[in-house]
C-alpha cells in the first residue's frame, strides 16, 4: 500500500463576518478533515509548527485530539520553522 497524506498549514484569522477563521473553528475543521481523509484511506495526516503567526503553533492537543477519534491515521508535525 502506497503512503498517502496531507499536510495542513492550520491558518486561521481575519474577521468572521468576513469569511475569516477562529483558532476555534480552525482546530475544528482540521479534526473534521483528518476523519474524512482516514475514511478515504489517506494515512497521514501533518500539522505544522510555526510559532509568532496566525496558525497553529502548538499542534500537540490537535493531534491528540485527532488520535483519538481516528484508528489507522498516522498523525505527527510536518514542518518546524525555526526562523
């Protein structure tokens, strides 16, 4: 069986009434998306790291999250940028 994953960038920000995302519902959706690729047979689902932006900086309670409501999807950090 091939390997097949994503990697998400967990941008969140703008004005809700926009359009934008909230870390909330950022964290939300990714946890939705990283269910939906395992029942599609995608075996790898990759948060990056990056601290002092808008995204998610601290993946570790989303993979957990996300462990816990998957069976066979590999989780874990795809990027660390350390500028």
């Amino acid at each position: 069986m091939r390997a097949f994953g994503f990697l998400s960038f967990g941008h969140y920000g703008g004005r809700p009434e926009q359009g934008g995302l909230t870390a909330r519902q950022m964290l939300h959706d990714a946890m939705d998306i990283a269910v939906g690729a395992e029942e599609l047979g995608v075996n790898g689902a990759y948060f990056r790291v990056h601290h002092f932006a808008q995204q998610s900086a601290a993946p570790m309670p989303l993979l957990s999250a996300i462990a816990a409501r998957t069976e066979r999807i590999e989780v874990g950090t795809g990027v660390i940028d350390m500028r």
